[in-house]
C-alpha cells in the first residue's frame, strides 16, 4: 500500500466526526500528560517508585523521566489505532470507531496513572 492511499484514508478518519473525536480527545489527553510532566519533573525526588510489579525496594525506583513512558505509549498505540482504523474504515465502521475509542481510553488510564503518581509524590 502506498504512503498516498494511507494519507487519504486518515483524511477519511478525520473528516468523519464519529471517528476524529476520539483521535482528537486523545491528543488533548496525551497533551495534557507530557504538561503535567514538564510542569511536575523538577518538583519530583530524585528517584520515584515507577515499576510497582517489581518486588519492594530499590527495583521499584527509576528516573522521573521515565513518566515519559506513558505518554510515549500512548502515542504509538493511538498511531497503530489510527493505521489499523483507517484501513478496515470502509468496511468496517463501527469497529474502526471502536479501535479508536479504546486508544482514547489507553490515554485517560495512562493520564490517571500519572496523576496518581504525582499526587503520592508532590503532596
């Protein structure tokens, strides 16, 4: 498939209003994580307890730009979303739709994430 046809069919994502609001949502979601980040990284302990699944202590610990790793996640899995939607869109509307929405969703959990870790750090 070439670059053109992609092109054409995230233009066809963004035109429909059904399918552009969870990509919009998404991105203001995503926007408003990196925000919190920057606005948040100098208030922050040198090392923060970002790896909950490893066992208690010093394996928990990581770099306070490691938050980066949610925002980041969330844009690869709206991009793949957004390539996935657009190529099954004529066909399969409502599944595109629901693709999409599920990367907004990804969004609002990593943006709890973050704020939960914030508010156990900074307050």
């Amino acid at each position: 498939m070439s670059l053109t046809k992609l092109l054409l069919m995230f233009g066809r994502l963004w035109s429909e209003n059904r399918t552009s609001k969870p990509i919009r949502f998404a991105f203001l979601i995503i926007g408003i994580q990196l925000l919190l980040i920057v606005l948040s990284i100098t208030l922050l302990p040198p090392l923060i307890p970002f790896y909950y699944s490893r066992p208690w202590g010093e394996s928990q610990l990581a770099q306070p730009t490691t938050l980066l790793i949610l925002p980041l996640f969330s844009i690869v899995f709206l991009l793949i979303n957004s390539i996935i939607s657009a190529l099954i869109f004529e066909q399969y509307s409502f599944a595109s739709q629901f693709i999409l929405w599920g990367s907004m969703i990804v969004a609002v959990f990593n943006l709890i994430t973050i704020i939960r870790l914030l508010l156990i750090l900074i307050i």
